[in-house]
C-alpha cells in the first residue's frame, strides 16, 4: 500500500497536521469497537478504571473466554494512541485464561469510558523543543495474585510523548526501593534505544534526565560500589549504574504529585488521572475543531 499524499490514515491512525503541530487519534476505529460490542450507547464513565486492585477471583462466576479476548484485542490495538487505557488493558489482559464475570465488568468500564472519550488523541506541537526526557515509577507489589510490582515508563521528546509502557515485573520485589530501581532499569533501557536510533538522524544525546520518585532507587543506581543489601537483585538490572557513571543518563527525583508515570502503574482517582492525561499531550478534539485549528493556522 501506498499514499504519495500528505499521510491522513495508516492502519486504523487518523493523522491531522496543521502548522501548529500533528493530531494523531482512532476515533473511527474507536466508534467502531463500541459498536461492535453492542456498547456505543452504554452509560459513559470519567475514568478507565476504578481504584481498586484486580485479582484471579477464582470463586467467581465464568464468562465467555471468546467474547472476553476479543474485546481485549481491540483494546490492544486501540492503546497505539491511548496511553490512558494502557494500564488498565494490560491489567485486565492477565486474566484471559480463566475470565470471570468481575474482569468483563472491568474491560465493559474501559469502554464506558471510551465511550465519552474517543475523540481523544495525541497532540504533539510544533514549536516544543526536541529534549529526550524520562520519567519512571514503580507500583510496590501492586498485583494480589503474586505480588509482584508494576513497571510504568514514558519518554518525551521536548513536550512530545513518543514511548510508554506498563508491565509487571519478573521478579519479586522484596521493597519499594528495589522495585523503583528495577523500574529505572528497564526505563534506562528504553531511553538507551531511543539514543541509538536517534543518532542516525543527526541527534545525538548525553546527560539525559531521568525522573523517579525514590530517592533510595537513585541512591543505589548513583553507587558504583554492589551493596551487600542489593546482591539479591538479578545482575541484569545494574546496567544503569554503568550509564549513570558515564554520564549517559542523569536522575533526578520528582515528587510524587508531578510523577507523570503513576498513570502506567495503578488505578487513580479522577481529579489526578485527568490531570497527568493533560500533561502527557492527550487533547480531545472533535473532526469540526481539527478543521477549524488548520484554517485558523493556514
């Protein structure tokens, strides 16, 4: 498949450009997936996902398996633009074996919530800087069934948000330190990648800021030395000590309030979920907005 024209869809993406910056959203296939699910005139909810903890729930009443994965595809497929639903898909997808009626009321959330809010997308402006930026956070043993931690990650150039991710842990952390400094590894990973690849466009980046909420987590990435307390923790994860000391990537800590990767980590209430949404770069915009932004612009 080929387009010679300015690039306006490519595989479900509706991509506006305008001169103040590119608006890229799914609404259409978004509207779609409602409907397909027979809920495009369920009752609309504020956020993806209530503040509570999913579990097994083995005593609980099953569901149809297919029915269950299918809308967690489409889901899937829907977070390529939709950080704000990626958490919670994720969560929901670990109960695909055995579905129960709790977990379908979960993922029937996420589209009540889709539901007043697929005209929502990622805004990246013009005129914002290209500074590679991270942020990374850990959920301390936030899964019930195993106990393990949640990882949440996200890279920026300048304002732009370009990479996420929201993923449980390998192992099990044994405090919270070790499980923001298991997160800072895999972060470190993803911004180390980022560099690489964008070297080939003439970008060439050291000293990149790294934020996390632990003082303790960046206290033992900032020590060369292995600590006796730390030995336990899989040698893969120390790489970061090696670029901290090169200078490849600094940390810096950030309060918990402006810590803009607690999306990808837990459920959170709607004042704050709303809030960290607006400050990845996600806008809602409407087809008559997006036309009237290019006219104005033009």
């Amino acid at each position: 498949m080929s387009m010679m024209d300015e690039l306006k869809f490519f595989l479900g993406l509706q991509v506006h450009q305008s001169p103040r910056g590119i608006f890229i959203i799914q609404s259409q296939y978004a509207i779609e997936l409602l409907k397909k699910h027979g809920l495009d005139e369920c009752v609309s909810m504020s956020t993806p996902m209530a503040t509570k903890r999913l579990d097994a729930d083995l005593q609980g009443t099953p569901t149809d398996q297919t029915t269950y994965r299918r809308m967690i595809g489409g889901l899937m497929y829907l977070t390529a633009s939709r950080p704000d639903i990626a958490y919670v898909t994720f969560v929901c997808t670990r109960y695909q074996v055995r579905p129960s009626v709790k977990h379908l009321k979960e993922v029937k959330r996420i589209f009540q919530y889709l539901r007043q809010s697929y005209n929502m997308g990622l805004w990246y402006p013009k005129d914002s800087g290209f500074e590679l930026i991270a942020y990374s956070d850990a959920d301390h043993a936030g899964y019930k069934d195993d106990y393990k931690s949640t990882s949440g990650g996200l890279q920026f150039l300048g304002e732009k948000l370009v990479s996420w991710s929201s993923k449980k842990q390998d192992c099990t952390a044994m405090s919270t330190a070790e499980a923001e400094y298991v997160s800072l590894s895999a972060c470190c990973a993803q911004v180390i990648w980022m560099r690489t690849q964008l070297l080939d466009y003439g970008y060439k980046y050291n000293r990149i800021p790294m934020y996390c909420d632990s003082k303790n987590a960046i206290a033992i990435s900032c020590n060369p030395v292995q600590h006796s307390k730390t030995k336990h923790i899989d040698i893969r994860y120390h790489f970061i000590k090696e670029h901290v000391e090169k200078g490849t990537v600094e940390l810096y800590i950030v309060g918990t309030e402006y810590q803009l990767a607690n999306l990808f980590t837990k459920a959170i209430p709607k004042e704050r979920f709303e809030y960290l949404v607006h400050r990845i770069g996600m806008r809602c915009m409407t087809q008559t907005q997006l036309e009237s932004l290019t006219k104005s612009s033009s």
